[in-house]
C-alpha cells in the first residue's frame, strides 16, 4: 500500500459530473488519439484508471485496456459502465501491483502521479511501468508543472479555478514538494459550498527524466498538450513519453 489518499464512495459517484469537461469529446479526442498511436496493435495498461474517463473511450477505440486502481469505490463507478471482460480491472497501488501479460503502452494521466506523496514510491511507480512493458513500449504521463513562478516571497497559496460553482486554490510546502488542493464547490443553486482537500507532491520535469532513467527508461518526447504542440518555459503542463529499449 503506497501514500496515495483513497476516494471515497460520495467523491467517486460526483467525479463524472465534476469532471464532465475534461470528459468532453473536444478533451479526450487529441488524448485518445495520442495514446491509440503509441499503444498500436498492442495492450494498454492504465495506472488509477478510476471511473475510466480515458480508458472505457479508448477501449472503444479498439484498443485493449487493463487497468488498475485503488479506489474501490472508483473501480465500481467503471464498472458501470463497461463488462469486466471488456476491460478488467486489478484492484491495487500503481507503484506495486502487477498484472499478467505484456504491454505497449502504460500511462497514467491527470497529474495522478502526484497522489504518490514521496519520490520513493514514484520511483517505484516508473519502476512498476516498465516492469508491465514489452520492450520498445512507452510510458506516458500527463501532469502539470508547479506553478512556483505564480508565488511572490511571502505567498504559499495560488489559486487555479475562481467560478460560479468552484473555488480552488493550491497551498505548498516548498521544503516536502507537497502542494495541498484545496476545493470549495456548490451544490446545486443554494450558497452552500462543500470543502474537498487532497494532498500531492509535485514533480518538475526533469526529475521525471530521472526517475525514468533509474528504471530503465529513456526519454522519447515531451510536448505541451495532447495536441503535440511543443513544450516551452510557458508551458502550464506536460505530456511526456519513455521508452523501453529493444
């Protein structure tokens, strides 16, 4: 069992609706292009697949998902929607648990690397990666670049989403790498407003680049969205790409 904080049965029956955007067909069109590519004629396996936001579209894609994830509770909201022989499920850690067979593909996205809360346990969660690969397979990541540059000496909090049924904001720990989000959303039109914290640690970029090399990997690519535009010093987030050598 890793740090990673459990959803609960009431957070994951709301987490489609909340996250209905990022479910949208203008999201997860570039998203399931990107990974159908990489993964080919081959599986993909998929770290925290949750209620399988990406991975139930990209099985209907025809590509072959396994997943895996923590969260009971998460795993049953997927199971609603897809047969388990269709895409199984392997309830678990993402930096321990593994599943029979080989992979093209293993990816983990929505910044979900960071509910590992020390640099260990994502260590051994690139480990675990490349562990499930076949060789020549990728692993890809989707995660945000901390927005340390968003902080004036004095400041510990940075607010990422100020709207009519949401509040958030993020507060750090610059020493740990821990960042705290915190949510503050509105049920329904009244003005009571239902409080969510969750704990992360952040990575940069080129910290990923190592803990991909300690496990054997190499870099391959890092673009800025699914859409493969290029990756700058502006960029607020990242896609990157491993590979396992031949």
């Amino acid at each position: 069992m890793t740090s990673s904080e459990l959803w609960t049965h009431a957070t994951a029956d709301r987490y489609d609706t909340e996250e209905a955007e990022a479910s949208s067909a203008a999201v997860l069109g570039p998203t399931l292009a990107f990974l159908a590519e990489l993964a080919g004629d081959g599986r993909a396996l998929e770290f925290a697949i949750g209620t399988g936001r990406v991975g139930v579209p990209l099985r209907e894609r025809g590509v072959p998902v396994v997943g895996i994830e923590l969260s009971e509770h998460m795993a049953a909201v997927l199971r609603r929607k897809i047969d388990k022989d269709a895409l199984p499920v392997v309830i678990g850690d993402m930096a321990t648990t593994v599943v029979p067979g080989g992979f093209t593909l293993v990816y983990l996205v929505y910044n979900t690397i960071t509910n590992l809360l020390t640099q260990d346990e994502q260590v051994e969660c690139f480990r675990n990666a490349a562990r499930h690969l076949e060789p020549g397979g990728r692993f890809v990541i989707e995660l945000d670049v901390p927005p340390l540059r968003l902080l004036p000496p004095g400041q510990v909090a940075v607010p990422f989403d100020v709207s009519q049924q949401h509040l958030g904001f993020d507060t750090f720990d610059l020493v740990e790498q821990i960042l705290v989000s915190h949510h503050f959303t509105r049920d329904g039109e009244n003005s009571h407003y239902r409080r969510r914290n969750s704990r992360h640690r952040y990575a940069w970029p080129a910290e990923l680049d190592l803990m991909a090399r300690i496990a054997g990997l190499e870099p391959e690519r890092r673009v800025a969205d699914w859409d493969g535009s290029p990756f700058t010093q502006d960029s607020a987030k990242h896609i990157s790409v491993w590979r396992k050598p031949t």
